[in-house]
C-alpha cells in the first residue's frame, strides 16, 4: 500500500503525457529525421531513434524517482542492494557501452517484476529476488533487462510512437479533434511491453553479457521456469484459471517462451567455453532475513484480517472472502456469491463531513440513497448506496467513507447483486465495524515474514521442513516453487533451502 491513492497514478500518468511528449519533440529538434539514424554498437543494426542517449539519460533520471515511490522504494538493506549493484555492475562491464552509466536498484515491493528505463535504469524486485535459485538466475534477469537498454528499446519504442503521435496529431489538427487523445498514448509507455522480436534480441544479448560476465547462461531459462511455476500457482491460490498466468505479472511485459531462450543459450554455446558461475550459496547468505511477502510499508493480509502497522488500522473480511492487497487498494471476493469488497484511501484531502464527501466527490453523479452519518468505533462515517451494474448484471453498491484523520478518509465499497445483497448486509455491516486503529502494542506484533535459509539434513524429512512455512494453506506448493522442486522428493541432504517464516 505504498503509493494509496489513484492521484499519484494520474499525476505520474499526467506528467508523462503532454509535457513529456512536447519535451522530446523540441529536444529532438522536431522533424529532423535521419538525425538518430545511427548503428547500434549492442545489435550492429542501424536504428531510427529521434531521441538521444543525453535525453535517455534525462527522462530516466526524471522517472526514477517516480518508479520509488510507485513500488515501495528502494530496499533498505545495504548487503542486499550492493551484491544486485554488483552482480548488475559485473554485467554492464561485459556490454558494447560500459561508459553508458548503469544504475540498479532493488525495489521494497513483493511483486514479482523486473524493468528498465532509458538511459541505464535497471530495476528489479525483492519478490523477484525470493524466487530466484542462485546469482546466475539474478543475472540473467539483469542481463536481460540491460540487453533492452544497450539495444535501446525504449528509445526505438518512443520513436515509434513519436512518430505515430504526429500522424494523429496532424489528423486531430484537421478534423478538430482533441488534443487530449494524442496525450493519451505516451501514459505509461516505458514500463508497456516490448515486441516480440526485441525481446528476444535482449535474451541474446543477456546471454551474452553473462557468458562474458563468466556465469552458467542456462540459469536465464532455469529463472523462467521458477517464474512459470510461480505464476501457475498464484493463479490456483486466486482461483483463476492456469491459461490467465501471461496476463498478469513479469509475463505481460516480457512474452519469452522458454524454449526460444533455450535456443539462445545453445546457440552462445557453440565453439565458445560459456561461463560457469552458478553462485548458490553466495545468493542464499544474501536472501537470509531478507523481507519476504508484504512488508510493514504494505500492511498485512493474516487469513480474513488485513493490519497496517504504518497507517495503523485493521479490519476484518466475512469468511469466504480471499483478501487480496494490491498494493493501492484491498480486494476481497467471494466468487460463490459474486460478490466483492473493495477498500481504499480517498485520492485527495476533504474538509467537510464524510455524508457531504459520499454524495458531492466519491458518488457525485450517482443518486445515493439512504444516505446516513454513522459512527466507526468513534471515527465519523458515512453510508449509503447506489445502483449500478457489472459485467455480469445489476449490482448493488453499499458505500462507506471513514474520517480516520485530518488528511486520511477510508473507503469501503461492497458490491454485489441486488438479489444476495439482503443475505450479506449483516456480514457487511460486521466488516464496517472491525475497522480500528492499532494499539501501539499491536503496532509492534506485527512483524513481516522473512527469508531463513535452512540445511536439510538427513533426518528432516521435507514434510517437516514445509510444516515450518508460515502460511496458512500451501504450505507445500509454496515450499516447492520457492526451492524449484517438484512433487514431495525429499530434498538431498545437506542442501541448503529457502523457509518462508514470521519473525519476531
Ligand atoms: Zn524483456
């Protein structure tokens, strides 16, 4: 819950349109055309880029702040972003460009990702970093990522779209369109996917920065297995089905088949001694303690309770709810009743009283009905509720908007169909009302999972090393994809492997 509010996405969203596009425009010089024409020391090709290595450098440090504060900030612990630094800093030696200036940093976010800006901005996630088996995986992923910026991705991208943006905005000019829609394609363009074929110019180069850089170049298809089994199981814990996975993390911005990075190491393996490092232990002594799942910046899903040490609140879902933080909202859904509960934080401060902010700013537009001033375990509160439909059909929606200070108002949302929405309101109700500050004894029980790094010896049998996951469902599925094991194979003995437990 780092970012919680939509206004920063508009603003980052805002800040990237207009401006941002008019900016590379006059830099670039307009259309001076052929002036980025210009071989490219990484893919020996001769690119149309109309945005120069100086303006990479500049948007991405413009956007570097930017991308902190969208994924929880850089992760306070110095072992742990110095080895990434260094490992990311052993690869950047081994590109075309090793002056171009590289700079990694690992990101305080649960999320499994990994992205790069212009001008050498590399970033990956402690989510990411869980799931990964040794340095060579952690390589290959940086390896990866700094191929799409030596082959400049990015820059071809924004020219690509600099010039389809000037088709448009000629066509708009003519037939008096708004101005606004040619905005609208810039949002978010750096972290949106690449092609196909980029993608796989940034595996071949990955795999040969890492081969220079002397690590085994067969752990990049190894990490997208790892990311593979991740996804699948994610998928079955929320109860989508397996098809969904590509949809939804690392795989929606980088469509790579394993089997065509496979082929990429085969082909940097011929004739050539490729590196060897795989560096487990190494990798592991870095991961011991490291903060595992959402830390106390994201607050807290235990079973139906969601606590925030940071913003000090709790509240509680009915059974039957799966609870789900993403990060600038809570959802909890209930598919057998089709029915959803949505929490967030108000984007913006708002003086008066919470039924004047219900009808006149959240629901403005909409008829609220039974609007009602109520009182949350002695906050000032609001509700009422407004008809609507989902893509299924008629919903009713039950609203509720909690003063919990000054700046901070609290939202509920529950939704559901008008027909099961009379067998909720009491659940719904409950859920209302669990909402709570923390005690600041509270505060201080709340401590994250963390990473500890255990050896199997030859009396532990792996049901008992799973037994310590501290999950409450699982337990084994996670133990083997966090070890890139499978089945119940019992782990030899003397291996070292990756526990998930609650410190404290
Ligand atoms: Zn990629």
């Amino acid at each position: 819950m780092s970012g919680y509010s939509d206004a920063f996405k508009q603003e980052v969203e805002l800040s990237l349109s207009r401006r941002h596009f008019c900016g590379l425009i006059a830099s670039t010089g307009a259309l001076g055309f052929c002036g980025g024409c210009a071989v490219n020391p990484a893919t020996g090709k001769e690119d149309l880029i109309l945005v120069g290595a100086g303006d990479e450098k500049a948007i991405g440090l413009r956007e570097h702040p930017k991308i902190l504060a969208q994924f929880g900030g850089v992760y306070d612990d110095p072992s742990v972003t110095g080895y990434v630094a260094s490992i990311g800093g052993r690869l950047a030696a081994a590109t075309e460009t090793p002056g171009l200036g590289f700079t990694f940093t690992l990101l305080n976010s649960p999320v499994v990702n990994a992205f790069a800006l212009p001008g050498g901005y590399v970033y990956i996630t402690r989510g990411l970093m869980a799931l990964a088996q040794n340095e060579a995986e952690l390589a290959g992923v940086l390896g990866h990522e700094i191929g799409h910026v030596s082959a400049r991705h990015s820059a071809q991208r924004m020219s690509q779209t600099m010039l389809a943006q000037l088709g448009v905005g000629l066509l708009g000019a003519i037939v008096g369109g708004q101005s606004s829609q040619l905005a609208g394609g810039v949002a978010g363009l750096y972290l949106k996917s690449y092609s196909r074929d980029q993608e796989f110019e940034a595996d071949m180069l990955g795999v040969r920065y890492m081969n220079r850089a002397g690590y085994d170049a067969r752990a990049m298809a190894s990490f997208l297995r790892g990311l593979r089994a991740n996804s699948r199981l994610d998928a079955k814990i929320e109860g989508r089905p397996p098809g969904d996975i590509d949809a939804f993390d690392i795989g929606a911005t980088h469509p790579r088949t394993i089997e065509r990075v496979q082929r990429a190491v085969a082909n940097s393996g011929k004739g050539r001694a490729g590196g060897k490092r795989q560096g487990r232990d190494d990798y592991l002594n870095t991961l011991d303690g490291m903060i595992f799942g959402d830390g106390p910046d994201q607050g807290y899903v235990l079973g139906q309770r969601f606590a925030h040490p940071k913003l000090r609140f709790e509240f509680t879902v009915p059974p039957g709810f799966a609870l789900r933080n993403k990060l600038d909202r809570l959802t909890a859904a209930s598919r057998k009743k089709g029915a959803t509960i949505v929490f967030d934080a108000a984007p913006k401060p708002f003086q008066g009283s919470m039924a004047a902010y219900l009808s006149n700013v959240w629901a403005r537009g909409a008829r609220v009905q039974q609007l009602e001033r109520i009182t949350v375990n002695g906050m000032p509160a609001a509700t009422g509720w407004v008809r609507g439909s989902g893509p299924k059909g008629p919903l009713a929606f039950r609203l509720i908007a909690i003063r919990f200070n000054a700046r901070a108002i609290y939202r509920f949302l529950f939704a559901a169909p008008p027909s099961v929405m009379p067998s909720l309101s009491t659940a719904f109700q409950r859920t209302t009302y669990s909402f709570r500050r923390l005690t600041p004894a509270q505060v201080e029980d709340l401590k994250p999972r963390t990473l500890a790094i255990v050896e199997a010896d030859s009396g532990d049998s792996s049901e008992r090393l799973v037994q310590r996951m501290a999950f409450d469902a699982y337990r084994r599925e996670r133990f083997n994809v966090l070890n890139g094991l499978e089945g119940s194979t019992p782990p030899k003995s003397g291996s070292r492997l990756k526990l998930v437990v609650r410190s404290g």
